[in-house]
C-alpha cells in the first residue's frame, strides 16, 4: 500500500483519502473524523477482528447456548458504544444515531463470531461432545 496520500474525485468534490497506516494510528488515538465513511469503516473491521476474537474465547472456555449468543451481542455493541461516544467523542447525530453506529457491521461479525466459535468449540472438546453423546 502506498505511503502517501492521494485525492480523488467524489461527485465533483476532491477528497483527501488516508492510507491504512494513517486509519489505523487514528482509530487508537482520539481523532476528528472528518470523513464519516472512514470511522464506519473503523468500526466495520475492528469489529469483524473482535468478532473472531471472541469466538475463539468462547470456543476455548466452552460456552454454548443462548448464554454466548447474548453475551457476544453485548459486549459486542457495547464496546462499540463506548468507543464511538466516549473514546472518539463522536456526534451521533451525524452518523444517523446511535442505533446506526451500533448496527455497523453486526451481522458480518456475527457470522464470523458464529462460524469461529462453532470450529473452536467442536474442535476442541469433540472427545466430550461424543462422550455425552455415548451416553
């Protein structure tokens, strides 16, 4: 990826668009987002990686059932709240509500979560799973 910053042309408009070094060292720090689809785009992916993150925390622990559904959607839109609202100071009302930032991404990360979790899990502790299958 390139180093430098470039402009490009959106509906007659010059935008300044960031490398991914320059997003990145934004994202950790508190930053004015002056471009709203760069911090939705933030959110997206830091929640995809948190996603998959707590899919192989669960598949290890081993939670299962409605418990790791709950608790994944959770703490999954409550960080986000906390980092959008009380990290990065953001308005809300500029990006739709809060609903808006929280809905950012849900459901990708939820299939990754589901498909991580279920692979870790299984993996695992498939020796107890037949085990209690045996039974």
């Amino acid at each position: 990826m390139s180093t430098k910053t470039s402009t490009i042309e959106r509906n007659g408009h010059s935008a300044k668009t960031s490398t991914l070094r320059e997003i990145c060292a934004r994202a950790i720090t508190k930053s004015e987002w002056e471009d709203k689809e760069e911090f939705l785009d933030v959110i997206y992916w830091s929640r995809q990686v948190f996603g998959i993150f707590l899919g192989v925390i669960w598949g290890i622990v081993p939670l299962k059932g409605f418990l790791g559904l709950v608790l994944f959607a959770g703490i999954s839109c409550g960080i986000v709240y906390l980092y959008a609202i009380n990290f990065q100071n953001v308005d809300e009302d500029a990006y739709g509500g809060v609903w808006e930032l929280i809905k950012e991404g849900f459901m990708t990360s939820f299939a990754g979560f589901l498909v991580t979790w279920i692979i870790f899990y299984t993996g695992l502790h498939y020796d107890a799973i037949m085990a209690a299958k045996g039974s």
